[in-house]
C-alpha cells in the first residue's frame, strides 16, 4: 500500500514515465529531436561563486544532421530511466502497474 505521503513522488514519476513513453513512440514512429538543451555544467554542482545558478544553452537542431545512432542512444537512456521508475514506484508500494520489459 502506498503511503499518503508519497503521493506526490508516484504522481511525479507517473507523470515522467508517461513523458518517457511518448517520447519513445514518437521517435518509433519517425520523431526527430528538435532542439537540445545543455547545461553549462552537471545539475547537481553548485554555481560558481558570484553566480545564482549554472547557465546553459538551447539550441534548435533543425539544421543540424545529427547520427541515428544519436536516436538509439537517447532511447536506450530513455527505457533504462523507465526501469528506474518502475523500481521506485515498486519501492513505493505501487501495485498493479505492468512491468517495463513485457511493454518494450
């Protein structure tokens, strides 16, 4: 059973697995990446000091030939983060949800 005060963290990783398997269907049925966004540093380090917070870029790469097996990787990125979820909703107490590697 889940506990009333992890409601908010399945709701969240409900929401970024749906996020997930979009992104993954789009890209199974021709999606191409669009644009990129790159921090200027990890997410997790600090800002340097003097700084409030890590600047970073978005770019669009409709002019940018980017390799397939950029795709594949972003996708393989993409289902292991799903295998994630599922492990923390399991630890969560979240039932009844169909386990990742029979819905790939």
């Amino acid at each position: 059973m889940v506990d009333r005060t992890d409601l908010a963290k399945v709701n969240q990783l409900y929401d970024e697995s749906n996020l997930i398997d979009r992104a993954i269907d789009n890209f199974d049925h021709g999606g191409v990446i669009i644009a990129m966004s790159i921090s200027g540093a990890p997410l997790d380090a600090p800002p340097p000091p003097g700084e409030s917070s890590r600047s970073g870029v978005t770019l669009s790469t409709t002019a940018i030939a980017y390799p397939p097996a950029m795709v594949d990787a972003i996708k393989t990125a993409l289902t292991a983060r799903l295998g994630e979820i599922d492990q923390e909703l399991g630890s969560l107490g979240v039932t009844g949800f169909e386990a990742r590697a029979t819905r790939t």
